[in-house]
C-alpha cells in the first residue's frame, strides 16, 4: 500500500511536533515536510507532492486561508485539513468555502486525527453532520455582503435539475448519504452519483462546499424541515 503523504504546516513547532509524533507512528502515513508559516507552502508542495496538507488556520505572515486558495486554485491541488481551535470559526468557514476538506480541531485526540488524514486522502470530508448543522448555523450569522453572495449563489445553483436540488438541500442540512436516500427514496449509489454530478456541475470540491452553497443560495430556507 502507498503511504499517504502528509505536508504540516504550523508556526508552533510543538504543535508540529505532536503532529509529526502521532502520524508518524501510522504505517499508512509519511510526513514530507514541514513548514512554519504559509509563505512557504507552494514550494512545500512543488518538492514534495504531499496528498494532504494539514493546515494551521493562524500564522504571522501568510495565513491558512491564503495558502489553502493559493493550493485549491492549482489543477493537482492537494486536499487540505485546516487545524483549529474554534469549532466555528469564521476564518474556518472561507477556508471550507475555499475548498478545505474540513477541519480538525488542535486538542483532537491522536486516533481521530490520523483517521481524519486517512479519510480526507479517501476523498471524503471530515466533517460529521453535526458539525455542518452547526457551521450551518454560524454561517446564517455572517455579516459578510449576503445579498450579492445569495445572487451569485443562486446563478450557480440554478443549473441544478429538480432531483440535484433536493440532494444539495440534503447534504446542506448535514445529512449523511444514508439518510438521504432514505428520505428521497433512492438508493445510496444513486445519492453518490448526484453528490458527483453537483460537484462537477457547481465546479465544487467536495460536500462541505455544497452545503455551503446551498445555504448561501437560501435553498434551506425554501424547505419546510426545521
């Protein structure tokens, strides 16, 4: 099996570290590189090809949230795992809305971390639904220019046939694929197929930002589940 490569990025180097340490004991799991600040991410990256880059939010001179849409911008961008210590935060959320798989928080427990790497590396996000109810809830609170996001949040969803619609509601109200189907009538396959086709339509990087969008379109708000 190939290792999945893994790229840390933390101005603490105590955190990087722990980080190294608690990764580096997983048999599946190569740590590449290490970097103190955002600046020195991309040509991190260009050396090292990482498949996940575990990404420090806060750091002096260039933060996560640039260095994540500097990487998410390129065509082999590698997925990013934001660290933080705020649940909802609202540098978090651009980051996710830059197209970070989601986010672990600092005092996650080692297993937890490792088995969000192996994961996100799967193509899946790491974010459980509770978490994106309560981003969900964060974001309703943005004070950010809502009427122009909402306007260019509806062009884009408005390509969405009737069935893709009723899935990206779904995934924006954090449900799991499972519960989707159940509640739609489909099976899960089909759900995955509709997950992809959305993704591919909105030009999207992964569910976290289908929920997002969907939100930010006020297609939650059309519904009547609370």
């Amino acid at each position: 099996m190939t290792a999945i490569k893994v790229l840390l990025v933390d101005d603490d180097p105590l955190v990087r570290a722990g980080l190294s340490l608690m990764l580096g004991g997983a048999d599946d799991i190569e740590i590449v590189g290490e970097a103190a600040d955002g600046s020195e991410v991309t040509a991190l990256v260009d050396r090292t090809h990482p498949d996940v880059v575990l990404m420090d939010i806060r750091m002096p001179s260039v933060d996560g949230l640039a260095a994540t849409e500097a990487l998410r911008g390129r065509d082999d961008a590698p997925q990013v795992v934001v660290l933080t210590t705020f649940h909802a935060d609202d540098q978090v959320l651009r980051a996710l809305r830059a197209g970070a798989a989601g986010f672990v928080l600092k005092d996650t427990p080692p297993a937890e971390i490792v088995a969000a790497v192996r994961r996100v590396a799967a193509g899946d996000p790491v974010l459980s639904p509770a978490v994106t109810r309560q981003l969900m809830a964060h974001a309703a609170g943005d004070p950010g220019p809502g009427d122009t996001r909402r306007s260019r949040a509806r062009d884009r969803v408005a390509s969405l046939n009737d069935r893709e619609r009723e899935v990206a509601v779904a995934v924006g109200r954090g449900l799991a694929n499972a519960e989707i189907a159940a509640e739609l009538y489909m099976s899960v396959a089909t759900v995955k197929t509709h997950v992809s086709r959305i993704l591919a339509k909105l030009d999207l990087n992964n569910r976290v930002q289908i929920a997002l969008l969907a939100h930010d379109a006020g297609l939650l708000e059309e519904t009547d589940h609370p």
